[in-house]
C-alpha cells in the first residue's frame, strides 16, 4: 500500500478545499524555543551547538528550523477564533474530531506535522539530517526536536515514550494529502521508516492529547 493510500484512508472527515496565503511559524506562540537564526551562524554551528541528546528540555522546550521559503511570511491563521470555538464546542459537548477539524479550516489553521519518535542514542544524527533537508527548502516548511528530559541520554523520557524524543516535521495543509502523503515519502527515504502520526495543529491549540478526555485520537494520519 502506498503512503498517499494509507493516508487517504485514514481520512475520516471531508474538508472544503481552501486558499493558503501563508504559513506563521508556532515559534510566535511559544517561549524559550532554541531557534535557529542564519544572520548569527550556520547551520552546523547550530545543529553542533545543540544537540536535542543533551540539551535541557526545563530550559528550553523545542528546538526550531524553518524553511527559508517561509521567511517573510504573514499570519494569518486565526488560532484564537480556533480556541474560542473549541470552547464552545466542550461547553456544548459537541467537541469532536470533525467538529474540530471544520473549526480549523474555517479559521485558517492548517498546518500539521509527522511525529518521527527516534530513540535518544541516534536523535542527534536523525534531527541533523532531517534539519538539514527543511533548510534546504526540500522537505516541509519547519522542523521542531524535543530535548533531552534532563540533559542525560541514558535516563531521557520524551513523553510516554521512555528513551526516545519527538521530532515535528511541519506541512502547510493538513487538507492537502497529496502534500502531506509527499512530506511522509521523503521522510521514508531520509530512513524514517517505522510508522508514524500525523496531527493536525489545531488539535495542539484545542488541548488534544494522548488519552484525552474526549476520545480523540491526536493522529489523523498514520503511516
């Protein structure tokens, strides 16, 4: 089966088809991102600098690389609308998947990532790699890697994930499969080869999470 079917048919709500004007980056919504910045080095002077394996994630929660091709771009998405719906949406227990997904394409949300979960003795080599192709503008529009728990390799916990760390590797249009299908095939051949999730951003925005409440799986794609 290939990667683009195997999405499709994970695909369990229809979407109307819509315009993207640009992307912003989730770096304008968060602190203590280590990000990386080429007007101060380069890139292999960052990636050496930081390596997801021993950096603290208490000090530093991710660990950021973007495309050049987003530079310059305008935010659009109205992640505060989102919010506003969602409410709305658990006050009247109607919070779920397609619910929430109608709400992020109404109000511009519609980024998304893959959620590689490499094991922490080959995260710094993985995460290089990878970043590397996002810069390069030949794989996605950013890329995020979670540190080390602690700054100790042999004791990291990446969530529920014991002695593996997540990288999020971002596509503009959690509607545009064919993209989205596209992103996960570089990624196969770039040695991310075992299955993994896709979740949509304004999942993250709305409070979905492994285990929640509602019954929501966070990955509207596995691959």
């Amino acid at each position: 089966m290939s990667v683009t079917t195997a999405i499709l048919l994970c695909v369990a709500v229809a979407v109307d088809s819509v315009i993207i004007v640009d992307w912003v980056s989730p770096q304008a919504y968060s602190k203590n991102w280590v990000t990386f910045d080429p007007r101060v080095g380069s890139l292999n002077e960052f990636l050496s600098a930081w390596a997801p394996s021993t950096t603290k994630r208490n000090e530093h929660p991710w660990i950021y690389v973007k495309s050049p091709a987003t530079n310059g771009s305008v935010p659009v998405a109205d992640i505060s609308g989102l919010q506003r719906g969602c409410r709305q949406l658990m006050a009247m227990g109607a919070f779920t998947k397609g619910a929430v997904l109608a709400l992020a394409v109404q109000h511009n949300v519609l980024t998304g990532k893959w959620m590689p979960y490499p094991v922490t003795a080959v995260v710094d080599t993985v995460w290089a790699r990878l970043a590397r192709e996002v810069h390069g503008g030949r794989l996605g529009i950013a890329i995020k890697v979670a540190p080390n728990a602690d700054g100790h390799p042999e004791t990291t916990n990446s969530g529920d994930r014991p002695g593996r760390q997540n990288i999020n590797v971002y596509t503009k249009n959690f509607t545009d499969v064919a993209d989205v299908a596209h992103v996960r095939q570089q990624l196969n051949a770039l040695g991310i080869t075992e299955p993994i999730g896709y979740k949509p951003d304004a999942y993250t925005y709305c409070g979905v999470y492994p285990g929640n409440e509602w019954g929501i799986d966070e990955e509207i794609y596995r691959a």
